[in-house]
C-alpha cells in the first residue's frame, strides 16, 4: 500500500447499530496512526494518536485499534447515535501527515 | 482543547485577483503549521509547512509563487493564493501543531475555507 486508504467511503446505520471502518496505510517507516472525527463546518477534531502495534484506544463508546506490521486501523462505534454522524479521517506519518478520504457515516434515528 | 480559527471561511473572486486566508491558534502557540488542500470526495492533500520566523517548505507539485505562506508570528499563518483561476477553486485548511502535550505532533485543525474561483 503506498498511500492511506479508508473503507467504505460512506456508512448509513440505523441509531444503535455498532458499526466499523478501516484505515489502510503503508506499514513501512511508520510513525504513528491518528484518527479525526470531522463534522460538517466545524474543524476536524482529534480522536486518537496510535503508535505502538497492538495499541488499541477507548473514549466513550468509540475504540481504535493497530496493526503496524500489515499496516491497519479500525475505529469501532457501539451503539451508534445520530451525533456520530461525521467524516472519520485518518492519517499516518509524522509532519507530513498523509490522510486518507475519510468515510461518511451517517445514523439515522 | 486547542482552538484554531481560519478565516474567511468562504470567499468568491474573480480570476486573477489574490486572495489572503489567515490561521491563526489562539490559545497556544504554534512554531508550525500546516496548510491543507482537498478537492471533491479526495484526501487532504498536505500543500506546505510553515515554520514560524522562516521560510515554508513545500510539498512536490506545489507552486510556492503561487501559494505564498507567511508565518510571521507564533499565532498566524497566512496563505496568498495569488492570480487565482478556476482549477484553484477548492478546500483548503489550515492546522497548528501545539508542543508538547499529551498527544503525540498532535495537530489542531481550523474550519476551513472554501475558495470559488470564476
């Protein structure tokens, strides 16, 4: 993989439903593995920075995990709620952050 | 969390004109920021690194006459998108790096602005 890639590129789940995506990224040189949450017209907001394979992150009911050596993330949200709803990016490097096209998750009560 | 402004958040000019857009972190201070660009359904695409008090670096493919990056304070970054056409017309956003922290290079994102080009 040479660039990040996420699936799918958007997500429609009833409220309450769990629901996953994936985050693709080349695993070689890696640095670290950053998740955002990016609603419409406001700043994309930090979700979790992961560096170590194996690292899973928690806040609330939304948890990430790390595969470094075959290069993926998933972010995991239980019980989804219509204020999920956003742009989920993710990005791999140090500085130069490469991002990937985010997926779309829509709840619908 | 750390807070970053962008502004304007939307402008529309004529071709040729320039247009200024200005980041600014407002409760930290940023020795760098970064300047974003992302067309329809694409990637953030990283356009520059600003470095507070000397020159920004470049990505490969970005024109750095044509996108002219002053950092000339701890809390302002300016992007000049100068002599715009229609094929500049898209996204872009800012982000500032905080030092330090709990979050590793952690980067705070300002809104965005969305540049239209006729």
């Amino acid at each position: 993989i040479l660039n990040v890639e996420q699936s799918p590129q958007s997500l429609h789940v009833q409220e309450g439903d769990s629901t996953n995506f994936t985050c693709s990224f080349p695993s070689s040189n890696f640095y670290a593995l950053h998740w955002y949450r990016w609603e419409t017209a406001k700043s994309p907001e930090a979700l979790f920075v992961m560096t170590l394979n194996g690292d899973e992150k928690k806040k609330g009911r939304i948890s990430a995990t790390l595969n470094t050596k075959e290069g993926y993330s998933y972010l995991y949200i239980k019980g989804s709620q219509p204020e999920d709803s956003a742009t989920y990016l993710c990005a791999s490097g140090n500085n130069d952050m490469r991002f990937g096209a985010g997926t779309r998750l829509t709840v619908k009560p | 969390g750390a807070v970053v402004s962008q502004h304007p958040s939307r402008v529309i000019c004529k071709s040729g004109t320039s247009v200024k857009i200005e980041c600014r972190s407002l409760d930290f201070q940023a020795t760098t920021m970064f300047w974003y660009r992302q067309f329809p359904k694409k990637s953030l695409m990283l356009m520059a690194t600003s470095n507070e008090g000397s020159k920004a670096t470049y990505e490969q493919g970005v024109e750095k006459d044509k996108f002219l990056i002053n950092h000339a304070s701890l809390t302002l970054s300016t992007l000049t998108v100068t002599s715009a056409h229609p094929e500049d017309s898209s996204f872009y956003i800012c982000s500032a790096r905080a030092p330090g922290g709990p979050l590793r290079n952690e980067q705070f994102f300002g809104p965005g602005t969305r540049l239209t080009v006729l």
